[in-house]
C-alpha cells in the first residue's frame, strides 16, 4: 500500500492476525483493485457515502491498533 498510496510502510505484517489484521485487509481492499491498482483513481472514483465508510474504518483501525499496543505496552 505505501508504494501505492503514500501512507506509510504499512502492510499485512505488521497487524496480528484477527480483527486487526481483517479490518487493515478490508481497508486495502477499498482502495486497491485488481483493475486499477493506483488507490487515487479509486479514490476518486468513491461516492461520497463510500469514502465516508473507508474514512470510518481507517479510524476505527487506528483507534484499535492504539489500544492494542497500549495493553502490550502496560502489561510489560
């Protein structure tokens, strides 16, 4: 996804699997397609209600992943 979106070196790896790991899959799958693989064009081409969703997503996993890495960081 960095290569293709600029967010960061973020990838599959680096979640655990379960929720973490499902929710950051679901993201990339809304913004990188088969047929387009530029996540702008497909981007650009989200309704608005659509954009809305991913946007919602994306802080629902980065509020999880905080989370996450708060209970490993206090039970250390």
């Amino acid at each position: 996804m960095y290569e293709n979106a600029w967010f960061g070196s973020l990838c599959e790896g680096d979640f655990p699997s379960g929720s973490l790991r499902n929710a950051f899959l679901t993201i990339r799958g809304s913004l990188i397609k088969t047929s387009e693989l530029r996540v702008v064009v497909n981007v650009a081409a989200m309704s608005d209600e659509h954009a809305r969703e991913v946007i919602q997503q994306i802080c629902s996993l980065s509020q999880a992943a905080a989370y996450a890495l708060g209970r490993q960081s206090n039970s250390a």
